[in-house]
C-alpha cells in the first residue's frame, strides 16, 4: 500500500512538474507573437512551392499580413504564411 501511494505522488509530482513547463513554453510564445521584430514564417502555397520567410513587424499578425500581402502583390494568391515564432536579436 506504501508503494502505491508514492507512487502516486511521484506520479502527481511529474505531471505537475510538466504541466508547470508547458504553462511556461506557451507563455513565452505568446509573448513572442505579440512581440516587435523579425518573425519567421512557413509560407504554404497550393501550388506545391512552399518556403520558409521572414518578415518583420509589430507584431506576428502585422508581419504575417505584410508578407502575405507582398507575395500577393507577387502574384500568387494560393500562398499563406504561418507563424513559426520570433527571431532573436
């Protein structure tokens, strides 16, 4: 019965323990998207012709919808850039 009871608080202890660093991970992307500066981007196209971008901006939305908008200008409207995270300076 001992056993079973550490085993449960070491189980408990892990999850808590994990739960804690992904709060921590997500917290930090978050910020990082709502963050000025280069933002690097997967630009996924229809078309096959995918790549990677970065642009810069206010923020991950302003720099997505300025490159989106660029390689709109450039013709191809199948294309869509998605976040990947902020490059550090």
């Amino acid at each position: 019965m001992k056993r079973y009871w550490l085993a449960l608080a070491v189980g408990l202890g892990v999850t808590v323990a994990g739960v804690a660093v992904a709060d921590n991970l997500s917290s930090a992307k978050q910020a990082d998207f709502f963050a000025p500066g280069q933002h690097r981007f997967y630009v996924w196209c229809g078309s096959g012709t995918n790549y990677s971008a970065v642009e810069r901006g206010a923020s991950a939305e302003e720099a997505q919808m300025r490159l989106y908008n660029g390689i709109k200008a450039q013709g191809h409207a199948a294309c869509w850039p998605m976040w990947q995270g902020k490059i550090s300076s």
